[in-house]
C-alpha cells in the first residue's frame, strides 16, 4: 500500500483507491482507518484542527469490523460516521 500523509494528523498513513477508484482509505497508525471520496485530502487537510480532532476520535472508537467514512453533505460540510468495511469492498 503506498503511504502518504495522512490529511487528518499529518502523519504517514498507507492509502489506497476502494469502491472503483472513488475513495481512498486511510490506514494510519494514530487515526485507524477511514474513507473518503477521492481528490478531497486537501479540503480535509484544511479543517479546524478542533474538527480533525472529532474525526480522529470518531475512527478511533469505531469497532474493528468498521471503519470511518467521512462524506460532504448537500450543504457543503463534512460528516463522518462508522461503516462496515465490507460496505467497500
């Protein structure tokens, strides 16, 4: 898997393209693991670092079997919640 910086701690976090190239997950040793649609790093990257924090938290207590899949709504913010990993496969 090849590693990049990780758009929620500036960390190194393996990623990958799912769901036919639309996403990428993130495998980060301090974030776990989350999803988001491809090309949107650099706007999660730009957050608050009080809402990257909530999103850092957030996939660290979703249970193993699943992961964090941070989303755009219709009004222009980002959301996240826990998804099962085989929803991506």
């Amino acid at each position: 898997m090849p590693k990049q910086k990780c758009p929620l701690c500036d960390g190194i976090a393996g990623c990958g393209g799912i769901d036919y190239g639309r996403k990428i997950q993130f495998k980060c040793s301090n974030c776990k693991v989350f999803v988001i649609s491809y090309g949107r790093e650099s706007e999660i990257g730009s957050l608050s670092e009080w809402k990257k924090q909530g999103f850092i938290s957030q996939s660290q207590n979703c249970p193993e079997e699943y992961l964090l899949h941070i989303t755009k709504n219709k009004e222009g913010k980002f959301d996240a919640r826990c998804r099962l990993k085989s929803d991506f496969l």
